[in-house]
C-alpha cells in the first residue's frame, strides 16, 4: 500500500533545488526561542510567529516542505484557513513531529531516549486526515565520557525503526533524525566514530523492521568537532569527514539525506552544505531541514511585533534562497555581505 504516494512524497521532499524548514519546536523549545527576543510564549503569539513563516510569500521556490508541531498543524492562519490548507495551496508539504521528546533513559547517565510509540498508529490516521504527509523522529546521542554507550544508541535506534514503519504503513514518509549532539569539547574525529555507529545501528533497525529505505529520509547532523573542542575543523573538513561517514553507512537506495543545523551559525550551516554538494554528485540528494539557522533571522526581524512580520518574512526568504543555493553547490560566502 501506498508504494507510489510514498516514492513520490520522498522525491518532492527533496526536490532540486529545495529543502526543508522545521517549525516543530516544542513548547519548552520555543519558549527558550521567545525568551531570546523579550517576548512571552502564548498560544497567540506561537501562532502569530507560525503565521508569519507559514504564509511568507514565495517560499515555496526554496522550500519544500515544513515540519509542523501538534499544535500548529491544528491552527489557523488569520483568514481562519488552516495551516496545513494554506501550505498545500501554496505547493508546500506539511510534515509533522511526532515523538514526545527525549527522556532520560533509565540505568544510563547522562544519555536520553525519545519517547511517543503509544498510541502512534492513531495519531499518524489523525495527522494524515490533518494533511500531513511526512513525519519526524528526533533521537538525541550526547558525546561525553563513555559515552554513547551501546545500549543508549540499540534503544534510540529500536525506536526510530518502529516509528518509521508505522509511518511508512500509514502513507507518510518518516524522516529518521538520530542527532548527534555538538555539546562538548569532542574532536572531529570523535564525531564521525559515533556518527558511523550511530548510522550503522539506525539502518540495521530499519531493515530488521522492514522499513523501505527508498521512502524514507535520514535527517542527519554534520560530522563536526563539539561546540568547546579548541580545535575546530573547517568548512572542507566537515564536509569531507561528513561525507566520507555517510558514504560508509548510508544505503544509496535512500532518496535523500537532510541536514539540522544543531547549533551552528547560519553561515557555517550554509557553508557547510555548499562545499558538501559541491563535492558532489552524491549516491543521495543533499539537503537541509534547519530550524535554527532558518529561523533566528526572522525571529530577531520580528521580535513579536505584527509592524515587523514583512521584513521578518524578507528575512526568511532570504535564508531560505541562499541554503537552496547551497543545496545545489551554488553559494558563495560573499553572498552574505551583499545581502547584509
Ligand atoms: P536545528 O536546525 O535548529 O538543529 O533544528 C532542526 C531540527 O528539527 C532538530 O530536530
């Protein structure tokens, strides 16, 4: 069932030229956002913020898709059209989050496990009558002392593959995000080890539960040295190192590989997908599915004033057009000082 719906949902998600804009933040996730601006987090004000990145015109040139929370894919835009119904007029797909978030996961300091297989089957039947059509998974794996340990990563990756099929079985593709986390002072080297054991794990689970991995998406983080490693790596490293770690772990029968963007500046995030695709052609289409780094600009135009939701939109757009160059190898960093 549902063979060539599947087939064609992946390839749109990654159709040239395009990726993905995440908005799923949770409530706790977006308050943090909000508290960064001076403003509160209220059901208004999320919607008024989701309103304005739903809505901005043009974006489906660069975009095609947005990740949705629970209770965005359930709101409205001004005009009272749902959001899901104002994405699909505008050639945009909806996809929605649908773990609960990572807890702690017992008997393993310091590492987490995500939650929100009870009751998926249901929710996956109501998000599809909602419009949705692709979903994610976010797992988290933290670098640190011992770890990640084997346990921590059989548990995260168990998870992913039982709610890739259930998505898959419903009609709507599952994007797979195993995070490798860039908190800590972990080299280059160290990352790309536990990104390999992570990527390895993640594809066993999806073939001993039988998930096609022609209808799924791996939404993956760069291979980077940790946030207060004193050595960091360049762009041609990271792109280097994370392409040689794909390489080795991901089957070429999957369609597409999106990136988050985990905490690095925009421009780094750019970057970074650029000179990856510019090494390319690759088994797989190369893309993105940043929150961050497709968000902060707009978020600070912004600012929870409705005067500044034009130039918050300009804002995005303009993130979104020079990542779609970056997706296709086309960017240059003095890009950005002509747009400043
Ligand atoms: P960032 O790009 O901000 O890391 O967010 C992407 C995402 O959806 C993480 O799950």
């Amino acid at each position: 069932m549902f063979e060539r719906e599947l087939a064609t949902t992946a390839a749109a998600m990654v159709a040239p030229g395009k990726g993905i804009l995440a908005i799923d933040e949770s409530g706790g996730t977006i308050k943090k956002r909000f508290d960064s601006i001076g403003i509160e987090s209220t059901v208004e004000t999320r919607r008024a913020y989701r309103d304005l990145l739903i809505t901005a015109d043009g974006l489906s040139q660069f975009i095609s898709g947005m990740i949705l929370y629970d209770e965005t894919i359930k709101q409205v835009a001004k005009d009272g059209t749902p959001f899901p119904e104002v994405l699909r007029k505008s050639g945009i797909l909806a996809g929605i989050k649908v773990d609960t978030g990572a807890k702690d996961l017992s008997g393993a300091p310091g590492e987490k496990v995500s939650e929100g297989l009870d009751g998926l089957r249901e929710r996956l039947a109501e998000y599809r009558k909602l419009g949705a059509t692709f979903a994610k998974w976010r797992a988290v794996i933290t670098i640190g002392k011992d770890i990640p340990s084997a346990y921590c990563i059989a548990a995260n990756t168990h998870a992913l593959a039982r709610y890739a099929a259930l998505c898959q079985e419903a009609g709507i593709v599952p994007i797979v995000e195993p995070e490798v986390l860039m908190d800590g002072n972990h080299t280059l080297e160290r990352c790309f080890d536990m990104t390999e054991n992570t990527l390895l794990a993640l594809f066993h689970a999806l073939y001993q539960q039988r998930v096609r991995v022609e209808h799924t998406i791996l939404k993956a983080s760069m291979v980077i040295a940790g946030k207060d490693c004193p050595q960091q790596a360049s762009v041609q490293q990271v792109a280097a190192a994370t392409i040689r770690c794909l390489k080795r772990t991901v089957p070429a029968a999957l369609p597409g590989v999106v990136f988050l963007s985990g905490g690095q500046s925009d421009e780094d995030a750019t970057a970074h997908l650029d000179a990856m695709n510019k090494r390319g052609p690759h088994p797989w289409e190369l893309s993105f599915s940043y929150g961050r780094a497709l968000q902060a600009a707009p978020l600070h135009a912004w600012r929870g004033d409705p005067a500044n939701r034009v130039s918050a939109q300009a804002a995005l757009l303009q993130r979104a057009k020079l990542n779609s160059l970056a997706r296709s190898g086309k960017y240059s960093p003095d890009m950005e000082q002509r747009a400043a």
